[in-house]
C-alpha cells in the first residue's frame, strides 16, 4: 500500500537513508529536521504514517507525538518513534504519549520499512475505510470514526495505543492473535 510518510529525523544521513528505502517500497515520503517543520509540515499536508526520532534539536519527538494526538485532526495518525535509547522507560513515555511502535536505533532501514508496512495495513486509511463504523460484542460498543468505547452503556477512556489494540481484537474476535 503507497502511502505518504513523513520522516522526523535531523540526522541528514539515516534521515536520507530511511526515505530512500521507504520511496523503494513505493512510498510518497517528505522529511523534517525538527519538530517545528514536522508539526507545521503535517497540518499542510496530513501524512499516513509519522517516523518520529525522540531526540530534535527544539521539541522532542514525545512532546510532537503528544500534540499530534491532542488535536482531532491528527490524533489518528500512526507514529513511530525512533530513538537511540533502549531503556524501559523511553519505550513507557513513547507508548504513554500514543505511540503506536518504537524502533531502537541503529535499525535496519528494510526492517523499518516492514514493520510501517504493518502498521500502514493495520491501522493505515484502506484497513479503516473497510471496517465497519461500529463494533458491538456483548456489552462492549466501539464507534471507530469517535474513537468512542462504551461497556454497558458507561464510556471508557482509552490511549490510542489502547484503543487500536482494542480495535484490533474486537475485529479479530473469535481468532488467535500473535
Ligand atoms: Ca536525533
């Protein structure tokens, strides 16, 4: 699926290395080096999938993932957050902010380029438009395009990293899921 990709890195190489890879897999990719182009470069164009580096020379990838989930215009766009460091808790504060994946530094662009592959089918503009607007299973009802989750007639609040899960069993429900 060819989809538009915006790459948050200021590191000109690995950004350039990353774009190249992700345009051989046939994908439309534009580049910001910090996290004033990347937020001002997503409200002129929305992209269908953000590859966001932790560390930028003014805001931090958190903080742009944090804003990118605060507005409803954009809080629906899968973020991957890229980062150097492989501590727990990084990958708390990434997932906490609505992350939906986390590669560590250094990767491997092809790998990189699979794993946005699997989200962009996942959660990416086609896998949403197929499913149905709203799910119900017993006492638990999902609006999808609300981001809205009922149990028993009682809405809950979920992260959007929850909700996709939550989505993502609901749809599957019946079946394994790795
Ligand atoms: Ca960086």
């Amino acid at each position: 699926m060819a989809a538009h990709i915006l790459v948050v890195e200021d590191e000109v190489d690995l950004a350039d290395l990353v774009a190249l890879n992700l345009r051989e897999a046939g994908h439309d990719v534009s580049i910001a080096y910090n996290g004033a182009n990347a937020l001002a470069e997503i409200s002129r164009r929305r992209p269908d999938l953000v590859l966001l580096d932790v560390m930028l020379p003014d805001i931090s990838g958190f903080e742009v993932c944090r804003r990118l989930r605060r507005s409803s215009d954009t809080s629906r766009i899968p973020v991957v957050m890229l980062t150097a460091k492989a501590e727990e808790v990084d990958r708390i504060v990434g997932f906490e902010v609505g992350a939906d994946d986390y590669v560590i530094k250094p990767f491997s662009p092809r790998e990189l380029t699979l794993r946005v592959d699997a989200i962009l089918r996942r959660v990416g503009p086609g896998a949403t438009a197929e499913g149905p607007q709203v799910l119900s299973i017993g006492e638990l009802k999902i609006d999808v395009p609300a981001h809205h989750v009922e149990i028993e007639g009682d809405e809950i609040t979920l992260t959007a990293l929850e909700f996709r899960l939550l989505l993502d069993l609901a749809s599957r429900a019946g079946r394994v899921q790795s």
